[in-house]
C-alpha cells in the first residue's frame, strides 16, 4: 500500500455511491480501488455457481450462458472513460436534487469481454427489434413509485449492435470487483454511465419503447416540471477539470504544473485551453496522453507566476466535433449533463 492513498470520496453510504479523488489523478487508467462508484439500491446478492445469463425476447432462439461460457467467445479490451450523467452535480446554481456529486463521478479503465452483438447474433435476434433492455439483479424502492424495482434500461438497436458495445467480464485485467457489476456488465462508450448496467441477469430484445423508470422517468433532461421538450441523456458531454492544484490552494510565487484530463463522448478531445486572467487569454496545454477513442486525456500547463496575488484559473476543452464548454451549463431539474467550464481560485503568496 502506498504511504498516501486517499481511497474514494463517499457522497452517500446505502445505497453506496462514491467518488474517484480527482485531485490524486496520476494515472490514465484508474486504480480499482480508485473507481467511482455509483448504485441506485443496495448490492445484490452474489450469485454463486448457479449464475447464468438469458437472452430472450423477440429472438429464434433464447439463450442462457453460464460466466464460463462467456469466456469461450472472443474477449475484445477497450479502454473507456466512464462518466456519471450527475457528476459536477453539486455546482449547479441554483442547486439540483440528488446527490451532490463534485469532480470524481468519472474514472477511466479497461474493459475486457464479449461483443453484445455476438450474443444477440447468436441467438437470432428478429429484424423487428427496436430496443434491446438489460436488467441487472440489484433491486429496491422509489420514492415516486409504489413497488419494488430492478435496474433496468434499453438501448436502441444500433447502439446494441455496435461491435464496441461490450458484456464485459473483466475491468483493468482482472474479473470485474463485485462493486463494479461482477459477474458481468454492460459498457457502453461514449455514453455517460447509467447506460452500462451492472451485475447483468437477463438481455430482452423488444420491438417496444422501454417504459422502466430508469429509462423514462430518471435519466431525462427538463428545465420545469412543465417543460415539453425533454431528451434522454445519452453521449457524455465535453468536459475537462483541473486536478490539481485545488480550490482555494495556496501556492508559494513561482512555478507549479498544473494537471487535469478532459474527454468527450461525441468524439475524442483536441484542444484544452487554460486561462489564468479571467478568461481574457488562454493558453494551451501539453498533452500527458495521446489520443485514443474513448478515453480521457490527462494534461499539463507550466504555470510560472512570480506576482503574488489572486488567480482565476479556468480550463476549457474542445472535442473533434466542434463542441467546447460552455461557461455555465444548462440548467436542468436532475442536475445532469454538467459540462460547465471548471475554474478554480488560487492565491499566490
Ligand atoms: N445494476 C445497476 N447498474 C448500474 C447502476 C445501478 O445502480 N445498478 N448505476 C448506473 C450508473 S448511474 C452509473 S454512473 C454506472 C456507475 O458504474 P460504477 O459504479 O462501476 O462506477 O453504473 C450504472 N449501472
Ligand atoms: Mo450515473
């Protein structure tokens, strides 16, 4: 063990859900014990022998395949920055329900499995279906609904059958942590992270829109209760943050290099710009990873200030597709999507 580890940042206890540090952020994958955690209900049970996966639905043949028999498929390993559609929660104004997530719903590893397409082809999956729904084995109460639920969502069909759309089974080289959705789960790239479900049981092909609460009534972004024009959050928005140093730090006058990461789900991240002026000029920053599709990319900025005083640094990032940060995010009831530009105050002394 190292002499330093801060472990992760608890934001709630049952169900548990907990940040990633950022501000320990020194390497592109993110430890295990490092990863952010985030769960709706309480762990399930684990599954002992007797796990098995069923595929069924609108398909020819329905199937169950034991954890073995997963690993009998060709295992494809994507590395995949993995974002929470609440993270930066906790800096919406005026603020929004649900946990307060700050910097760390987002940590990056690799995932090594099945293609999902190769398990639907295999059990002939019909040309009528629309959606395909995975229900993971955790269960328990709303506050907005009576009875008991599962987690459970849909994808539409081209994102299931896309060849990087994965059953993974390992995350960073080793079976996945319990806490991360062992036996197996879903990844989804690209999309922020309700879409990959954990502790996988059962995979249901449908020609239906997928009408669950996880699907319809979380994971939807509206600005008023009245609000007509709402979207299902799907691809992660570009979003960058500074790792360190920290908010309200205080720093001797001379040089500090100062370090973050930034990533986009609409493709991947070319330009990280740092300002120390309020936004009046920005500088560019020197990559610490190169590009690569689906994850992050950690940065650096030689800061030399001999002038002691109070800095604004703010840094802002621009994905291949044109889309930047905006300086304030858009404001919505659940508090998702924040990508607002991070800034932090320093004081130089
Ligand atoms: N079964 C199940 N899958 C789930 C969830 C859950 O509560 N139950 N939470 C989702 C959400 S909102 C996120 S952000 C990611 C988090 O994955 P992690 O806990 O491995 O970081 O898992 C997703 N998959
Ligand atoms: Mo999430």
């Amino acid at each position: 063990m190292d002499l330093y580890d801060p472990g992760r940042i608890p934001r709630s206890i049952v169900p548990e859900n907990q940040e990633f540090p950022m501000l320990s952020l020194s390497s592109w994958v993110t430890p295990e014990n490092k990863y952010y955690i985030r769960n709706h209900f309480p762990y399930p049970a684990l599954p002992l022998n007797d796990w098995t996966l069923h595929i069924e639905g609108l398909v020819q043949k329905p199937i169950s395949l034991n954890y073995q028999a997963l690993f009998q498929f060709p295992q494809i390993i994507l590395p995949i920055t993995m974002e929470c559609s609440g993270n930066k929660r906790a800096y919406f104004q005026p603020k929004a329900k649900g946990v307060q997530w700050e910097l760390g719903a987002v940590s990056h590893a690799l995932w090594t499995g099945v293609r999902l397409r190769t398990l639907l082809q295999l059990a002939g999956i019909k040309l009528n279906v629309r959606e395909v729904i995975f229900e993971g084995m955790d269960t328990g109460v709303r506050t907005d609904l009576p009875g008991t639920f599962r987690f459970a969502r849909s994808l539409p069909i081209e994102k299931a059958m896309h060849p990087d759309t994965l059953i993974a089974l390992c995350m960073n080289g080793k079976p996945i942590p319990y806490k991360h959705g062992y036996p197996a789960r879903l990844i989804v790239p690209n999309w922020y992270g309700m879409a990959s479900v954990k502790w996988l049981c059962r995979i249901v092909a449908t020609d239906q829109d997928f009408k669950g609460p996880f699907q319809r009534i979380d994971y939807v972004v509206y600005r008023s209760e009245a609000d007509s024009q709402r979207r299902p959050v799907t691809l992660m928005k570009v979003n960058s943050v500074i790792s360190q140093p920290t908010d309200q730090a205080i720093l001797r006058r001379g040089k500090h290099f100062i370090t973050g990461t930034a990533w986009s789900g609409h493709g991947s991240v070319k330009k990280v710009e740092i300002s120390h002026d309020h936004g009046e000029s920005w500088s560019l920053v020197t990559w610490l990873d190169s590009e690569k599709k689906y994850s992050w990319r950690r940065w650096g900025w030689d800061w030399n200030v001999p002038v002691p005083g109070a800095y604004l640094i703010m840094v802002k990032a621009t994905d291949d597709k044109g889309n930047i940060q905006p300086f304030q995010a858009e404001w919505n009831v659940k508090g998702y999507e924040n990508n607002a530009i991070h800034q932090i105050q320093v004081y130089v002394e």
